[in-house]
C-alpha cells in the first residue's frame, strides 16, 4: 500500500517535516520556474529573480521569513492545505434547493471546467440558495463574501496583522477559498467599488493565480476552487456596475422567480403552510409583480412568501401575516400600498 502524504501523518514532528521540506528543493524549483515563466509578463512583479521557492509550513512562517520576500507555493506543495482546513466550510446538510429549469447540470458543467460564473436575479429568489446547494451538491467548501462599497482589496485578499509576537499574515476570503479549492461566493458584487473588483481578475482567467502584493506571494488557485457572483441587475446606480473586463471573466445564468406551481411548492417546503395555501401566497406574489414598473421597484419576492408563510404557522391569521412579510416591506407610498391592501383583502379576507 502506498504511504500516506508525510504531512498528513499526525505523528510527525514539525522539526521533521521541516527537513523534510527541505529535502524537496527540486520539486519545488521545477513549480516556481513553470509559475515563473506563466507570469512573466511587464508589470508583474517579481521581487526574486533567481527564484528558489521557499516552503513554509505554519510553525516556520514568522514575519522575518515572509515579510519581503516572494514566495511561490503550489497547492499539491503547500502542507498547509489539509482536509482539516477545508472542514469549517464543507456542508454538513443539504440545501434544499428545488430546481426551475437545467441551472444544476449548467452550474455543473462550469465547474467541471472551473468557468467562473455571474448569477443575475431580483432579490430574494434564490440565487444564495442555489450556490450553497451546488456547493454541498459538488462536495465543496463555500466561503462567501457579501460586498460592499467600503470593502478594500485587502478585505479580500489578507492583511499584516500585528499581535504580540509581531507581524503575521492573515489570508483573506479570496486567497484561502483559493488555497483550499472552495467555491468562492461575491454575494452582490457590484456593491464593491470597481477598483476592489479588479483583484479577480488574475484568478478568474486562464492565469488562475492570485499575487498577494504586500506579502510577495502569488498563490496559484487549487485546481477546485471556482468563483462565483451575484448581483441583481437593475437595482444598482450607474457608478455601480462591473467593468466590462470583469463582467467578460464570467458565464453568465439568469435567475428569475419560479414558476407558480414551483414557488407554491416552495413555500410549502420552507413554511410547512397547506399547499393551497401558499398557491394563494404565490398569487399575490404576481400580482404584485405586475406592478413592477408602475409604482413598485420590485414585485413580493420568494423571501418574503417564506416569512409570511412562516408567520402563519405560527397562528398569526394570514390577512396579518401578509400585510406584515409581504406588503409592508415593500414600499412607503400610501396608495401603492392601499393597492396591496385590497389586493390582499380580495385573496384573504375570508378564510382559506
Ligand atoms: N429554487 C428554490 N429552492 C428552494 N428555496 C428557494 C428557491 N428560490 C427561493 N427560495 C427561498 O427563497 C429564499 C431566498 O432565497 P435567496 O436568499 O437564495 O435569494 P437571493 O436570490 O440570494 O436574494 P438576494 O439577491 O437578496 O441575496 C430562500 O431562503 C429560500 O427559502
Ligand atoms: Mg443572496
């Protein structure tokens, strides 16, 4: 039977495996002279040009061996990148998710060739579901980022950090989905500010690697990892949108709200109301949705038939229940709202 991987071995010492790294230069230098050879391109800093590759594994990284130095580490390379680490962000349960269309086999047939990939849908209709199914469905840890418009690409990226034993990196977000093989998930990316977004962009073409400036590093991806955005189109300003450059590293899947018989289906799921029921949520759904474009941003989303099925299992009467999940939260001009209220009252007003 062949040996396990020295660094999964428990038993080992640090001091061993140290030497043992060691032990390994030719490895190593073979992976920094094909890294170095895919990055030389004008503009792309290397700090090092003779180029030994430099091994690290956590007790012999400290500020002094990091700090100014490059370091060029390969997944397969990295001891660092243990199932252990993966853990915390593998899912123990299934999402449930229930497809509208093909978008599982779509999604699958990204990943299979680690395509990154843009989701575009209003709110609240199932986009994060879906990543977290497909996560759990690929057997993948998910790490995901919610953006906003004072994220810096160092909260994406990592950071020096001092504590008391002096300066240590800390990965961000994006580098340990990277180092892991996650999937990595922008949740509303367009909120970051074009200049934060840019630091994909090495990650999310042929190039698959991440230079971590400050530290004089380029991770090269694991072959698993894959990023995936979303964003909801329409909803944004002007000065919010991706750059064409970024928006041209993506596939794109267009999410939308489900089919009558299929939300209904998953309100009933998610709530535990009667079906009959949530088919009657789902009406007033689309009837709000009919307003979009006349006095309303958006029609009531999945969500928020969620919460108000919800609500009704928990004995709130549903003309109640509506009023507060789906109508309130939608608007503050008082006739679309009077609007809403007669609608709910048509659908609601006797009993179910
Ligand atoms: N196809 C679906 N299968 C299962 N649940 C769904 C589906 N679509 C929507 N839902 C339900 O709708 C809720 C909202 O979905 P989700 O959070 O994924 O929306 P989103 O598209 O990510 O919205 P936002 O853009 O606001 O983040 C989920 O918690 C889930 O209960
Ligand atoms: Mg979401």
């Amino acid at each position: 039977m062949e040996a396990a991987p020295f660094w999964r071995n428990q038993c080992r010492s640090h001091s061993e495996r140290n030497r043992r790294l060691q032990d390994r230069p030719s490895r190593a230098s073979r992976a920094a002279d094909r890294i170095r050879h895919d990055q030389a391109k004008p503009g792309h800093r290397l700090d090092r040009p003779s180029g030994r590759v430099s091994l690290l594994i956590p007790k012999a990284r400290s500020a002094a061996t990091t700090s100014r130095r490059s370091t060029f580490l390969r997944h397969d390379e990295d001891p660092t990148m243990s199932e252990p680490q993966r853990e915390p962000y593998l899912l123990r349960r299934e999402p449930y998710y229930c497809p509208v269309g093909n978008e599982i086999d779509v999604f699958e047939a990204a990943h299979a060739v680690r395509m990154p990939v843009m989701l575009k849908g209003p709110t609240g209709c199932g986009k994060s579901r879906f990543v977290a199914h497909m996560a759990w469905r690929l057997g993948k840890p998910l790490i995901t980022v919610a953006c906003h418009e004072d994220m810096t690409a160092s909260d994406l990226v990592g950071r020096f950090l001092i504590d008391r034993d002096g300066t240590r990196w800390q990965d961000g977000p994006l580098t340990l989905a990277a180092r892991l093989g996650a999937l990595c998930y922008l949740d509303e990316v367009v909120e970051a500010r074009q200049d934060t977004t840019v630091v994909i962009h090495p990650l999310t073409d042929h190039r698959r690697v991440l230079p971590l400036d400050k530290k004089g590093e380029v991770v090269e991806a694991h072959p698993d990892f894959q990023l995936v955005i979303s964003y909801n189109p329409g909803y944004q300003s002007l000065t919010k949108d991706l750059k064409t450059s970024t928006r041209q590293r993506f596939g794109g899947m267009v999410f939308g709200y489900p089919p009558a018989a299929i939300e209904a289906e998953i309100v009933r799921h998610e709530s535990g109301v009667s079906l009959v029921l949530a088919e009657r949520l789902v009406q007033m759904a689309e009837r709000s949705r009919n307003l979009k474009g006349h006095g309303l941003d958006e029609g009531i989303s999945t969500r928020l038939l969620v919460y108000a099925g919800q609500l009704i299992t928990q004995g709130v009467s549903p003309l109640e229940a509506c009023r507060m999940a789906l109508v309130r939260p939608l608007t503050d001009d008082p006739d679309m709202l009077d609007t809403l209220d007669a609608a709910l009252t048509t659908l609601f007003g006797s009993p179910p």
